[in-house]
DNA sequence: GCCCAGGTGAAGC
DNA sequence: GCTTCACATGGG
C-alpha cells in the first residue's frame, strides 16, 4: 500500500560502519543484505550499492529529510577528517575506515539507550534496548514478513513502568537510573528540546543532572543526539588507547584527558573519537581470545 | 569460576 | 579533595 523507496547519492559513507560503530543500537544486518531499523516511529531498510544508499520503509513518504537529516548526509567529510591531527593513529584509524560518520539521534532515545550502555558490552545493549522497545514500545509495520517491529518508548510511557517492570528488560542495577531520568523529562524537570541551543557546556551540565547520566553518556548524547562535534566522550578503551598513546607510563587524571582531547583532536573531535573507538573495536569482534581479554591492553592503533 | 563490558554514585579515606 | 567499591547480567 504505502511503501516508499528512495535512492540517496552519496560518497565516502561506510554504512555498515556507521550502523554497528556503537552510535545507535536499533540496526541489525537484514536477511535481503542491507541493514532494518527504527527511526522515529518508522522501520526502515537501507542498503549500500555503489556510491548510493538505497532506504525503503513501508509507510508513505514524500519528505525524506528526518531520514537525511538523521544519517548526516549533508555533511562533507573530508572537511572533517581534514580537521584532524596529522598523526600515525588518527590515520591509521582513517585508513581503516574511510567514511564512518556521525548519527543525528532522537535525544531521548540517545539519552536512554547510553543510561542502559554502563559496562555493557554493545551486543548486549542491543538486547536490552530490543527487550525494552518490545515491552513498552508500539508496534509499527515493516516490510519483513514474521518480523515485528516496535517504536523506542517515550519518556512518559516509561515514567509509569515501575522498577520491576524495568529490571524484566534486563537492565539490572541500571533500572532505577532510567525510571528516574524518564520522569525528571516526563514531568519537564528537564527539556531536551531546549538543550541543543545551550553552549555545550550548560546543555552536559544539565544531563549530569540526571540520575545514571555522567560526563560519558553526557558526552555521548551532546555528540549523537545533539550535534556538539567537540563532545569527546571518554570511555575505556578510549582512556587505554589515549593513555599508551599520549601519556605512556604516567598516573592521568580523566579531567586531564578531556582536556588534552578537547583541544589536540580539534574543532571536531567527537568525530576523531568515534574514529579511534572503531578502529579499535575492528580488532575485536569474534578474534577476541581469552589471553586477549585479559590482557588489559589497548589494541595497537 | 574468572574477568570484562561505550559508567555512575556513594561511601571511605 | 581523591580512591574504592557495589551495582545486574551475559559473553568469552
């Protein structure tokens, strides 16, 4: 009935990549080669040819710039890699993967999903972001017979789920964190609207406000969700890889490593961070052995 | 069984 | 102030 499809033109832009780089948690390899997800209130299927990203979803669509606007393809990427330190590991991680690039995020659905990330490995903040939008999600048409898809539930919905109902999704100790940050936007303690026109730093200092929500998952919804390219969200493996690279052998403080981020990656900086986690994480899935695992090293970058 | 995972908040010095 | 620890759950 309604099905839309529609061809997008674009240059240096690794799907694949930019899907699965821990960004986004709702896109999974579809069975025809392509990638399905959830944007909005839409299933969409996307699928890489040669210098296009074909988009297909199963509602009527005549507008597509939620769609352009949330995978950034007006953006010109070799204006931002051009801002990034002449260095052996920014260019290795660039040689790696030209072409992966930064999602513009719904700032709730960003906002929950990093609260639910808290020493979880990203597959599994895939399951419990699924488990989480099957419960209290609404049910929305796809294009894949016997495949179900739901919406990511709102602040409100989730504001009256109690915490029982939270921890079923698998969440563990992070379900009151949620609860209590669904409420705090469902009765307008805080605006996300509002926080993308704040200078970076009152819009964190607002989200820290929030229970479960630090500088990183601050940092991650000021650069996924909002834009704030200078937002350099400081994880593990990107402290380990900072740390061997720039600071070998020597006791760091984390503010000291903002700093020293925000101002060596530049005016883009949250895109070089996302380069470098890529870069690492490429070494990692499935090669990971247990003599790996426990080695507490950053890989070589 | 053990260690780790895109951390945070609270308790302990 | 800074350091340490608990917090659920699942994978390697």
């Amino acid at each position: 009935m309604g099905v839309s499809c529609q061809t997008f033109f674009v240059s240096n832009y690794e799907l694949g990549a930019t899907l699965s780089s821990g960004q986004a948690f709702r896109w999974r390899p579809s069975d025809s080669g392509g990638w399905r997800g959830v944007v909005g209130r839409r299933w969409v299927r996307l699928t890489q040819t040669s210098g296009a990203i074909l988009a297909e979803t199963p509602l009527p669509c005549s507008d597509w710039d939620w769609l352009v606007d949330y995978l950034q393809l007006r953006i010109d990427l070799d204006l931002v890699l051009a801002t990034f330190p002449d260095e052996p590991p920014m260019r290795a991680a660039t040689d790696a993967c030209r072409g992966l690039r930064l999602l513009r995020q719904d700032p709730w659905e960003c906002l929950a999903s990093f609260i639910l990330s808290s020493t979880k490995q990203i597959v599994q903040i895939q399951q419990i972001v699924d488990v989480l939008c099957n419960c209290f999600g609404s049910r929305i048409p796809t294009l894949e017979k016997d495949r179900e898809a739901f919406s990511f539930p709102d602040a409100g919905r989730l504001a009256q789920a109690d915490e029982t109902e939270l921890r079923a999704c698998k969440m563990g100790f992070r379900a009151p964190y949620l609860l209590g940050t669904a409420r705090a936007v469902a009765n307008g303690d805080i605006d996300l609207a509002k926080l993308g026109y704040l200078p970076i730093e009152e819009a964190r200092a607002q989200l820290m406000e929030l229970p479960g929500v630090g500088r990183k998952i601050a940092d991650c919804v000021l650069l996924f969700a909002y834009g704030f390219q200078k937002a350099f969200p400081v994880d593990v493996w990107i402290l380990r890889a900072l740390k061997s690279l720039y600071f070998p052998r020597r006791k760091l403080k984390i503010v000291r490593v903002h700093a020293f981020a925000t101002s060596h990656f530049g005016p883009y900086g949250g895109y070089a961070q996302q380069y470098l986690f890529h870069h690492m994480r490429l070494a990692l899935p499935g090669r990971r052995s247990k003599h790996q695992a426990s080695q507490r090293v950053a890989p070589t970058i």
